[in-house]
C-alpha cells in the first residue's frame, strides 16, 4: 500500500485535533478464507508536525476549508499537495517593505486604482495542473482593484505583480520561487514577477512578453523600469540599501513620484518664497528706481543750483566789471575834472598873469603917459 496519507473534505478535519476514539476499519486477514473484522485505536494527529503536513495530498476544497487560513503555518496548495510557504528572514523583509512602499508612492503620485496585498491566495488553471499560491505581496491595478472582492479572504482572478520574498533555508524553496512560480506565473499570465533576495543573488525581475514567457527586465544605466506600471523605476541597490523615501525628493531616478503631495507643498512654499523675493525685489527696484529718480531730481536741482549760482557769479561778475568800469570812468572823470580844474587854474594863472601883464602894461603905459604928460608939461622927476 502507498505510504501517501490522503485526505478528504467529507472526513474529519486535520485543522483540529482528532480525540482519541475508536473506529472500526477493513483490514484484510483471510487465514480462514473469509473476511474479518477488528478495531483499530487511532491516536491524535498533531497538528505541529511538518513531516505529516507538508506534501500533504489533499483535494482542493479540503485545502481551502481546513488549510489555507491555517493560524500557525501558510500553505500553498500545488495540484493536490500541501506545500509549506517558509519564512524569510527579517532583512529580506526589510528589503521587501522598503520596496513595497515605493511601490506605493508611485500608486499614489499617480491617482491609479489599485489594491496591494499580502499572503492573499490566488489560483492558477494552468494546462498541465492546478496550484493556488499566495505571493508575499501581489498587486491588483486598475479594473481588477475596483472589481476586487475585498470581503473576500482569496483573489478570484490573475494578479498584475507578485512578488516573492525569498527563503533560503532550503534548496527546495528557492527553486520554488525561482524556478516553480516563474513558470507557473507566466502560465497564468501575470504580467510582472519579482524576486527579492538580501543575499543579492536570486534577486531578479520579470516581465510577460508578447509569447507569454517571462523575460528578465534588465537594468538600463543602473535603473530598472516596469511595463505595468509605466514610470515606475529603481535601482536595485537602493532595495539592499533601504534610504528613506523622503531623501529621494531630488533623486532624478524617484522625484517624479516619490512624495509627490511633500514635493508639491515644498513646491507650492519654494513657489511663494520665491513670489515674496520677487515682491521684494520689485519692492526694492521700486524703492531703488524712487532712489534713483530722487538722485535725479537731486542732481537736477544742484545742476540747477548750480547754474543759478554760474548766472549769479556771473551776474556778480558782470557787476563786478560794471561798478569797476563805473569806478574806472568816476576815476577817468575826476581825473577829468581834475584836468579841466588843472585847466581852468592854468587859464586862470595865465589870466590872472595876462591881467597882471595888462595891467602892468597899463601901468607902464600911464606910466610913460604920466611921464610923458609930466614931461610935456616940463615936470622932472
């Protein structure tokens, strides 16, 4: 007989532990040639043993009623097997949240209706099997995020993005999410695949191309682009490396969606300083062109002042020169006069010596008269 344990969804549930009971079951024993029957005791499963559960054949309605809201261990349910999702270790969590958040930011920057979801159970009818796996995180975009089911605890329907966070505490499950789920993935038509490993090794991003296989999106200048989500891009280093998703604002690779909200109010306040220095200085050319004018005017009034001053020197000059030539003709006339004076006293010396000469002349003449007369009359003197 097959060592396989298979269970059904019509039997006891293995979610809960089987009390310990009896139940009679058909065992083969013909030492006799004829069928007997006897009780067998079935002691309790444990529900913790991973020995027992994982690679577990179950049907799918058992999966989906006894194993896939399991609270203790995440399986995934691969065409009738249970398979044990691991667990990654923190730093490549860390990387995966880094990465998710910028995801979001580029959702959020550009308005688009989406859904971004987690360890949420999806299935995939693919041609040579069934398997329903619960990516790590998944992305639904546009009319699958506004017709989503969100009362739902699985997606109905094919993802836009998985991504996988991947365990490397065994061989088996990296080859699962490297090998496995690519091929199932691009099967099931999901357009974008990522694998993040804080190793760096088996970190790698796939798209769907026209023939429905995966072709890695390889960097370009160090920068990796999607298809799904156009403008959305990174660098691979920055998903190790984790920096804060505010220090990327200047950042040419993220500054067209990181923080758009926080660049738009830095934005909106660089816009209104700058508004403000440039009132202010308008203000000051204003204040300066006042300034200037007024210099102007003030130069214009000492121009002004000054030529009214050269008009007055000149004015003063010209006075000046009058009252000198004045002075010069009072001195001219009172040489003049003293001219004519001096003239005038001359002619009246020379007058007066005329006179003097006449009248001595006129004494002589009487003179010689008298003695003429004195001689004539015979008077000797």
């Amino acid at each position: 007989m097959s060592n396989l344990i298979y269970a059904r969804s019509n039997r006891l549930s293995f979610k809960d532990s089987l009390e310990t009971h009896q139940q009679t079951i058909k065992t083969f024993d013909r030492p006799m040639g004829d069928y007997h029957y006897r009780p067998v005791q079935i002691k309790p499963f444990k529900r913790d043993s991973h020995q027992l559960n994982n690679n577990l054949i179950v049907d799918e309605a058992t999966f989906w009623a006894d194993y896939y809201e399991d609270p203790d261990i995440r399986y995934e349910w691969n065409d009738g097997k249970l398979e044990e999702k691991p667990m990654p270790v923190i730093n490549s969590i860390l990387c995966t949240d880094w990465f998710i958040s910028l995801i979001k930011e580029y959702l959020k920057a550009n308005n688009y209706p989406h859904i971004i979801l987690a360890d949420i159970g999806f299935k995939l009818n693919l041609s040579n099997k069934t398997v329903i796996r619960r990516p790590d995180h998944a992305i639904l975009l546009g009319r699958k995020a506004l017709n989503c089911n969100v009362h739902a605890s699985s997606y109905d329907g094919i993802y836009d993005i998985c991504i996988e966070t991947l365990s490397r505490s065994k061989q088996e499950y990296i080859d699962r999410d490297t090998k496995v789920k690519k091929k199932e993935y691009s099967q099931g038509k999901v357009k974008e695949y990522y694998i993040i490993d804080d190793k760096k090794q088996e970190t790698i991003f796939f798209r769907l191309d026209k023939k429905g296989g995966y072709r890695i999106i390889k960097p370009h200048n160090g920068i990796i682009r999607s298809t799904v989500l156009p403008g959305f891009q990174f660098r691979e280093k920055d998903i190790y490396e984790q920096p804060d998703i505010l220090s990327l604002i200047s950042n040419p690779v993220y500054q067209s969606f990181v923080a758009k909200k926080l660049q738009q109010e830095i934005n909106a306040k660089e816009s209104a300083i700058k508004i403000a220095e440039q009132e202010r200085q308008a203000k000051e050319q204003e204040q300066q062109a006042k300034e200037q004018e007024r210099q102007a005017k003030e130069q214009e009034r000492q121009a002004k002042e000054k030529e009214r001053q050269a008009k007055d020197d000149a004015l003063l000059n010209a006075e000046q020169e009058r009252k000198a030539k004045v002075n010069a003709l009072q001195i001219a006339e009172q040489e003049r006069i003293a001219k004519v004076d001096a003239l005038q006293k001359a002619e009246q010396e020379r007058k007066a010596k005329l006179d003097a000469l006449q009248k001595a002349e006129q004494e002589r003449i009487a003179k010689e008269k008298l003695e003429q007369l004195l001689k004539d009359k015979g008077i000797e003197f």
